[in-house]
C-alpha cells in the first residue's frame, strides 16, 4: 500500500513537471512556428507597398514629357540655347519626384531601387545641344541618383559634378566621358566601358566596377574605398593619389597604372597584373599580393609593411622581377610564415635597426 502511494505520488510530480515543461515550451515553439507566416506577410505587405509606388510613378510619365516638350520649346526660342531659372528649378522639382523605386521588369519586380524616370530625363537633357552655362547648373542642382541608365550611350558626355549615387550603369558606354568631381558611390558600373572616362576627384566609393573597362581613364585623387575591381581593365590608369582602402583589384589589369601615393591600405591585388605599374609612395599597408604579376613593378618608396605574399622567396625574387630598388627592400624587411588566422600566408615584416 506504502509502495503505491510513493508510486501515485511521483506520478503526480512527473506530471506536474511535464505540464510546466509544456507551458513554458508552448510560448517558444509557437513563436517559431509563427515566424516562417510573420516573415512571409511582411514579405507580402512589402510587395505590395513597391507595387503601389511603381503604379504611381508610372503616372508621372505624362508629366516627363510635357516638361521635356517645354525645354525644347524654350531652347529653340533662345539664340543662346539658354534655359531660365524657372525651367531650371521645374527640372530639379520634378527629378526630385521622380525617386528610385522597384519597378516592373518582365514578370517580376526588380531587386534593386532605380528611377527609370531620372535616367530618361538625363539623357534626353544632355542630349538637346544646350548652352553649358544652363547645363552646368542642372548637373549641379538636380539629383540623379539611382537613374536607371543600363547600357545608356554616354559616350563624350559632359557629366562634370553629377549625381548618380546608386545609379545603375551596367554595361553603360562612358568612354572619355567628363565626369570629373561626380559622385558615383554605390553605383553599379558592371562591365561598364570607362575608357579614357575623366573621373579626377570622383567619388566612386563602394561601386561595383566588375568587368568594367577603365583603360587610359584619369582616376588621379579619386575615392574608391572598398570599391569591387574584380576582373578590370585598369591599363595605363593615372590613380596617383587615389583612395584605395579595402577595394579588391583581384584579377584586375593594372598594367602601367600610375599609383604614386595611393592609399591602398588592405587592398587585394590577388593575382593582379602590374608589370611597369608605378607603386611609388604608395601605402600598401596589409595588402594582399598573392600570386600577383610585379614583373618591373615600382615599389620605390612604398609602404609595404604586413603585405600578404605567396611565396617564402619572395624576396629574393624581387631580382628576378626587376623590381627597382630591390636591395633595398630586401636589406629593410624579412618574411614571417604567419598562421596565426589558421590560414598559411607570407608577411613581409620591417626589419627593426
């Protein structure tokens, strides 16, 4: 009888523990449960949301064109091709409208905010001929960020100081474009053709430059910190002074670039050609080099402490390269076999006197 009512008792208190167990499980479990229908609404009311601005700015299209009909007008009525300050602002006010949204293309909304809008009126307005006095104060007023100009023709476009921040411009045609002082960060630039494009002072910082041909482009005191390069043509490119912190050149043709002075601070040169490229005074600071090209690479007078190396005599074949100034570096810095991130690497380290 003992025994069974020692058995009932730890019965009860098993129960008992069970059912506490499930009450504070049940709060937990149902909010994971709830999560993946919670997630897929606000997916939805999101949706929804982009839906509706695209809809309403597919309305304002009327609105583009009169306003366009109205600067041709004025600008044939005008020997000097000059447009008035009231035209000026309209065009400002209405670009300001005109923000980047998600907008349908095929079946489906796109994934990144442009302005098909913006992206229009930019190139029709640098299009109309017009007296660079009048066009120099649309670039300097009027916001084109986030124009949608893919594959747009702006080949020799005057776009000195212009705004196209978040612009998407993949496989747009810029060659020997002016877009000097212009601000280009977080744009899309992807195989983009920048040939002997003017970008002195640009800021082109965190754009993605994949694939993107920059032969011969002035480049000199621009900002490209933590900009994408993979895979570009930077061929004969003046970056003397440029900021280069972070961005990743990985694969990239620096062939006889001039980079005197830039900052490169943990720049990736992984597997980068720089044969005759000018390194002189740069800060190299923690870059990576490995299996980089350095055949005749200028590393007079350059920062080169940390830099991450391929190989454990690299030193001695900085002779081999025709590296300039090579003794020297070799008699400043030794090699340390650092493994330290649990991955196998080179450092060079400067040798304390």
């Amino acid at each position: 009888m003992k025994a069974n009512k020692s058995l009932l008792i730890g019965i009860l208190i098993g129960a008992s523990l069970a059912g506490l167990a499930g009450y504070l499980c049940i709060p937990r479990m149902a909010k994971q449960w709830s999560k993946p229908l919670i997630q897929e609404q606000q997916k939805q009311i999101t949706e929804q949301a982009e839906m509706i601005e695209y809809l309403r700015q597919s309305g304002l299209g009327s609105l583009l064109s009169d306003l366009l009909k109205k600067v041709e007008d004025e600008l044939a009525q005008n020997q000097h091709r000059q447009l008035s300050e009231g035209t000026i602002d309209q065009i400002k006010a209405l670009s300001y409208t005109f923000k980047p949204y998600k907008y349908v293309d095929g079946d489906s909304l796109m994934k990144r905010k442009v302005s098909p809008e913006r992206g229009q009126l930019l190139l029709m307005l640098s299009g109309m001929n017009m007296d660079s006095v009048s066009f120099n104060s649309i670039l300097r007023t009027v916001s084109f960020a986030g124009a949608d100009l893919r594959e747009a023709d702006l080949k020799l476009a005057h776009l000195r100081g212009v705004d196209l921040s978040g612009a998407d411009l993949q496989g747009a045609d810029l060659s020997e474009a002016d877009l000097e002082g212009a601000n280009l960060k977080a744009a899309n630039l992807w195989g983009a053709n920048l040939q002997q494009a003017h970008l002195h002072g640009a800021n082109v910082m965190r754009s993605d430059l994949r694939w993107a041909n920059l032969n011969g482009a002035d480049l000199h005191q621009a900002e490209l910190h933590e900009s994408d390069l993979t895979s570009a043509q930077l061929r004969k490119v003046d970056l003397h002074g440029a900021v280069l912190q972070w961005a990743d050149f990985t694969s990239a043709f620096l062939n006889e670039s001039d980079l005197t002075g830039a900052d490169m601070f943990r720049v990736t040169l992984r597997r980068a050609q720089l044969p005759g490229t000018n390194l002189s005074n740069a800060n190299l600071t923690l870059a990576n080099l490995v299996e980089a090209n350095l055949d005749g690479t200028n590393f007079q007078g350059a920062n080169l402490n940390d830099i991450v190396i391929g190989q454990q005599d690299w030193l001695s074949q900085l002779d081999d390269w025709k590296i300039p100034d090579a003794k020297s570096i070799q008699d400043s810095f030794r090699i340390v076999d650092e493994t330290s991130t649990g991955v196998h690497l080179y450092q060079l380290k400067k040798i304390k006197k």
